[in-house]
C-alpha cells in the first residue's frame, strides 16, 4: 500500500515526486515517459531559472530530479500508463497496462495533447515552423511573419503573445464569428500589425526544410490563397488525458478534470490534479509545477490527519 500514487512525468508530476520524497510519502510514480508536451520544443525561454533550454533537455533533466531525491521512497514506473483507478475502501486501486498498485491517495498530472493539424505538409513541418505554443516557441520568430490558426481565447491569447516579437500576425478563422471574448478580439485586431481572415480554411502547408508559406480556401470567393509565413502556432485545442477517469471524478464539456483552485482536489475524496489536465484557467509549465506542488501539501495534510 503507497501513501500516493502520481499519474503523469511532466513537470507538475515531477514537482509533486520531488516533494513526496522530501515529505517521505511513500509513492509510486506511474508515466509513459518524462517532460510532457515541451519535450518536442526547440528551444524553451520561459521555464524559471533556466534562460534557454531545449525540450529535449528539459526532459532529462525532469527525470535527472526525480531519480536524485527517489531514493527508497518514490518507486518510478517509467512506460507504464494508467488504465483505470477504483475505489477500494479508504483507498484506490490503480490498474496499468503493466501492473496494479494501491494507495491511500492519487494525483493526476496526466497532461493533455495538442489538437493537430490534418492538412499536406502539417507532419512534414511540425516543429520545422508549426508549433503549439506561443509561449514557449514565440521569441523564435522575431521579426517574422506568423501565422495562428483558430479563432478561440487561446488563439487571440497566442496572437497578442505574439505580436510583441513578430512583424506580422495573420489569425486564420474557419468560421465567420470569432469564439473568442469580444473584448480580446477587439483589443488584439486593433493592432497594425494583426490581420484576421474569416471563413478561412487551411487547405497546405508548403515549404523547403522549414515552413515558408500556407494555403488557405476563401470561402466567399471559393478560391485557394497563399500566405508567406515562417511561423504557423495552432490553437484548435487540446485533448486531454482522462479517459481512464471517466465515473471516478468530474470533468468538464471538454474532458478536462474540475478542480478547487485553492486545493487542486477534484470531485473525488482522496484524489488531485494538476497541471493541463485540469480546467485550470491558464496551462503553462511552470503553472502546473506550482499546482501539483500545492496539491501535494494539501495530499501531505490529508494523509496525517485521517
């Protein structure tokens, strides 16, 4: 029986490790692999402490951490993912695809996927021009024309990110009307260096080892475009990683994992969760590192007042 058991090898999962150690809980630690979404990023700018590391290198270093302070009091089950989670008594059994583990207690820093684009070229040029964030990969792209293809709050939150670095800003909208907070619409398309297209869908992706131009469908002329661009940042969404949850813990419209802010407990006594797994308001790295670190005190204070 394990005090707690961590579902997920991202830097929220192994922010709660490290601290389950220092805090001698005893914990299993279950992931498929280390780092979470960044580990494919080039070059990373805004992870705290570090001026510029790559996601390659930041994953090592994510499993460098935890394997230091694992000790004999984490156990790490790298390549192992979660199945299915049920009550047992006071406690949880967790099935994986490997083995079954019980615990008084369970923290979910599963993480989510990027939606991706299903266009010619988008496989080609992933991370060769087309990335999935602005936060991370912007500064990349100083003085360039970019493109962000969505029309939701996180595409107008990436495009006025990334007006701040970019010579141009070009916002490709399938529909008419943005889903976007008006107020955020009006705010960023004030900018003379932000463009939108409406009724615009992405037809290709071209380039030579990195991206150079997109095609796109004007829907009202029913004609094929192209825009040079250098840059192309997705916001479509995110997928997130709960399917083994579903009947154990609430989740939102989107499948995200409702939390108490203050807390990060979920609807479920007895379990957290942290970082983009959430329906946390914003998802960053360092963002889920601070949660699941707040999650693991609030665990910590559970398990010694039962």
């Amino acid at each position: 029986m394990y005090d707690l058991a961590i579902i997920g090898g991202g830097p929220a999962g192994v922010a709660a490790g490290v601290y389950a150690s220092r805090k001698r809980l005893k914990t299993v630690f279950i992931t498929k692999d280390f780092g979470g979404q960044s580990s494919v990023s080039e070059e990373i700018q805004n992870w705290i402490g570090t001026p510029k590391i790559s996601g390659a290198e930041l994953s090592a270093n994510l499993k460098k951490h935890l394997e230091t302070y694992a000790t004999d009091i984490v156990d790490i089950k790298e390549g192992e993912i979660a199945e299915k989670i049920e009550r047992n008594g006071a406690a949880f059994v967790l099935r994986t695809n490997a083995a079954e583990y019980s615990a008084r207690a369970i923290l979910i820093t599963a993480g989510s996927h990027r939606r991706k684009l299903d266009v010619p070229g988008a496989t080609q040029f992933d991370n060769k021009g087309i990335t999935y964030c602005a936060s991370c990969d912007g500064p990349l792209f100083a003085d360039q024309d970019v493109a962000v293809i969505g029309g939701g709050n996180a595409a107008f939150d990436s495009a006025s990110e990334l007006l701040a670095y970019c010579k141009s800003v070009t916002l490709i909208n399938r529909s008419e009307e943005f889903r976007a907070d008006p107020s955020s619409v009006k705010k960023v398309l004030s900018n003379p260096k932000m463009h939108a297209l409406r009724n615009a869908s992405l037809v290709e992706i071209n380039g030579n080892k990195f991206v150079t131009s997109l095609k796109y469908l004007d829907k009202e002329s029913n004609e094929t475009k192209e825009l040079k661009v250098t840059g192309i940042f997705v916001e479509i969404g995110s997928v997130p990683a709960t399917e083994f949850l579903k009947g154990i813990v609430d989740l939102n419209q989107y499948g995200m994992i409702i939390v108490d802010s203050k807390t990060q407990k979920t609807s479920c006594e007895g379990i957290w969760a942290a970082g983009d797994v959430t329906d946390g308001l914003y998802h960053q790295n360092n963002i889920a590192a601070g949660d699941a670190i707040k999650a693991l005190e609030d665990i910590y204070l559970h398990l010694h007042t039962k």
